[in-house]
C-alpha cells in the first residue's frame, strides 16, 4: 500500500475513532445524541446488536467483513465504533470489492494490511472463496464472521455473493456467521427478471436467484443457507444468525428510511443510481457507455453515433414509470473517456410503476433497432449479467421487450414461491 494511501486511511479512520473512542462512542449513545436531528426510523441490525449489547457476540473473537456502507444510524463506522467499546472482541476485517475503507474501483480491492485507525488486521476476501478464504478465517484467529454491507438489490452487485462466499468459507473453517440485516433500497416488495443458470454462474452471480431479488441481506442468507450453501461446503450449513432491522416495510425505498446513504462502490453514487441499476447495468454487456466516468452513472446510456432516435424509441413504448431525454456527455474514464457520446437519460418519475429490469431490456432492444453500431462484448458478457443465452440471442432474432421478458416468467415464478419462504419482513 502507498503511502499516500495510508495516510488517507489514517485520516478517516481517525475522524471515526474520534467519534467513537469514548463511552459516549456506542452506537446507541451516538443514535440518541442523533435524535434532535430526527432519529432514523429504521434501526439497522447493527443498531439493534448494539443496543442488546453485542448479545449474539459475547464472548466470541469477532472479525467483519465490511466496507464504508458499515455505519450506525449516527454514520460513525461500525468497526471504529466496537474497537472503542469493551462490550464486544472485534480482532480482524474482511475487505470485499472496493476494500474496507473504500479506496479501491471496480475490480480492485485494498489488499492486505493494518487499519492505520484501530490497527487491526485487514484481510483482503476479494475474488476468494471456498477453502483459500476458509485459511484466510482460520489464519485472523476469529471464532465468529460478522457480515455488514449495504446491498445495491440486483444479483449482479457482488456482495451478496461476497456474504455467500463468506458463509461458506465460514462452515469449512468452522465459524459461526452472523448477517446485520440492511434495507434493500429499491423495496423489497417482489422479484423482477431472469433466474440465473447454474452453467453461467460467476462472482456477477453465483446462484440460482432473480436479477432484481427483492430481499434484504439478511432474507438471501437464509436463502443461501438452506438452498445452496450445502452444495458448495460438504453438505453443511452455516452455523447462522441474522440480527434483523427494526421498523423496515418491505415497500420503503430507501429515502423512506431516514437513513444516511454512503455510496456502496465508487459507481452508486446515490438511491437513485440502485433504482434504475438492475436494469441499465446490461449495458456492461454491450460496447454502449453505461455511464462510468460520469456524475450519472447507469441513468446516462450512449455511444459514438447515438442521437436523438434512441431516446425517441424508447419513449414511443410508453415504459410505466419513466421517460428518456436525449443526451450528450464524455465519460472521465472507462468506455468512450473523454470523447463526446449521445444516448439517453432516464428520469424516473414514479417509481412505484417502474420496472427496470423491463426498461433495460427494452434499452438494449431499441440501441440495436436505432444505431447500426450496436455490439454486444466479444466475451458475452451480457449472458453472465441476465444468467443466460435467452437475452442476448432473443434480441438478435428480433424480438421485442415483452417477448424478452415473456421467457423467463416461468423461472421467476418458481424462483418467488422459493424467495417467500425466507422472508424476514412482511407488509407493504
């Protein structure tokens, strides 16, 4: 690690230990100190953890794979905030994708070193799995894995395949796992969109489960563990605890909660970027921009050639839920950096009729009808994202939005009649 890096580190780190140093730095001191600023009315499963007094982790040598989503209702880092607290044995971190204090892109991770802020020992998970991430648990001394991240809602955010893979690394090594449930912030009202095949599963997807989940974290654990964890860890399950949230509807977008969002990768910058993500996250398949580089990430869609007929396309179907504006834009990097490129916006302007998964497809549908230069990436990508051949080869035989999304409705239905028997929340 650099040296500007850790300085970085040691800045920010630095502010939370602050914060978080004294007896006043437990959660449930710093949620009430929060209270004339209008308390949350979610209470994470951290926020819950602590207020039973780190009940479900008495007694345990504690490690957690976090990143910088890991916050208590005060925003105060939850790592900080347990190393300040005599209540709980926190002894390692587990980095995922990004790292654990967030410093890494896409496809990057932080590495192995000690967190200049507390200086405990931080492992790198990112990209490991089975018995290699098992010696990793194993060689940090913890006797429980504590899972929290903030979850994006869409089977392609890697995540939730991070807490799989953690679940199962945790069975070889013999470690308890305990998941501190977080909101899923596009609702978790139902499931939307193709069910992965087992034959294109990647770390964009492990698993048999639908593109748009409709679940907290917390709800996918149970469902890991009684659907698939067995296959990939000897026939075992996890020794597993879920720390649910209080006061989550299952129908609350995120800004319902009144809690603080910290962008969970470099490239979700807000809600709004998670609302239409499950859907234009497709274009990563394509040789389209899907938006990197710029303050729009996966709302700006456009390439070399595009103008003014794709966003009219897409507005001639009437999409519920959302319209398309023209638009031009240079990404700062990744596809087209610093070039000038015209595609779309989208402006979501009812959010509770908008379907993304539809939207994105019926995208992908209009980009080839309007633009000759349409491609899909030489490794088909695309199939790894939507978990098939079905998207990509229905759309070059020309079929329209609705045929596409006709296809996999018998999956999505055995995969939602699966989905309801993990569910850890109830009502709209």
């Amino acid at each position: 690690m650099s040296l500007s890096r850790r300085n970085l580190l040691a800045v920010t780190g630095a502010v939370g230990v602050a914060a978080a140093a004294a007896p006043a730095a437990r959660a449930d001191t710093a949620d009430t100190a929060s209270a004339g600023r209008g308390r949350p009315r979610v209470r994470t499963g951290f926020d819950e953890l602590a207020a039973s007094g780190y009940a479900a982790l008495t007694g345990q040598r504690v490690g957690v794979v976090t990143n910088p989503t890991g916050i208590t209702a005060g925003a105060g880092h939850i790592v900080d905030v347990m190393h300040g607290d005599d209540r709980v044995d926190v002894t390692a971190v587990f980095g995922p994708e990004h790292g654990f204090r967030g410093t890494a892109q896409a496809g990057g991770s932080e590495g192995r070193y000690d967190d200049p802020a507390t200086g405990l020992p931080v492992f790198d998970t990112y990209l490991k799995s089975g018995q290699k991430l098992a010696d990793i648990f194993t060689e940090s001394g913890v006797e429980t894995v504590v899972f929290d991240i903030q979850d994006a809602g869409a089977r392609f955010y890697t995540y939730i395949w991070t807490m799989f893979d953690c679940m199962v690394a945790a069975v070889l090594a013999g470690k308890r796992f305990v998941v501190l449930d977080r909101p899923n912030p596009v609702t978790g009202r139902d499931a939307y969109g193709p069910v992965l095949e087992k034959e294109f599963a990647t770390f964009v997807g492990r698993e048999p489960i639908a593109q748009q989940h409709g679940m907290t974290v917390g709800e996918l654990a149970q469902l890991f563990n009684a659907e698939f964890v067995p296959g990939s860890a000897d026939g075992r399950k996890a020794e597993l605890e879920v720390v649910r949230m209080s006061g989550w509807r299952r129908g609350d977008f995120f800004d319902a909660t009144g809690l603080p969002w910290v962008p969970p990768s470099p490239n979700m910058p807000t809600p709004e970027t998670a609302l239409v993500y499950p859907g234009t996250c497709l274009f990563e398949g394509t040789n389209l921009s899907e938006g990197r580089g710029t303050t729009r990430p996966f709302e700006l869609l456009g390439a070399e050639g595009v103008d003014r007929h794709w966003a009219e396309a897409a507005n001639e179907l009437e999409l519920p839920g959302v319209r398309f504006r023209e638009a031009y834009f240079a990404p700062t990097f990744s596809k087209f950096q610093g070039k000038t490129v015209g595609g779309v916006q989208l402006h979501v302007h009812d959010r509770d009729s908008f379907d993304p998964v539809r939207t994105g497809v019926a995208l992908l549908v209009t980009a080839k009808q309007v633009w000759s230069g349409f491609a899909w990436r030489s490794d088909n990508w695309i199939d790894k994202l939507t978990g098939s051949t079905w998207v990509r080869t229905a759309i070059d035989k020309g079929a329209s939005a609705d045929e596409v999304v006709a296809g996999w409705r018998s999956e999505l239905a055995g995969f939602r009649a699966v989905r309801t028997e993990h569910l850890l929340y109830r009502g709209r």
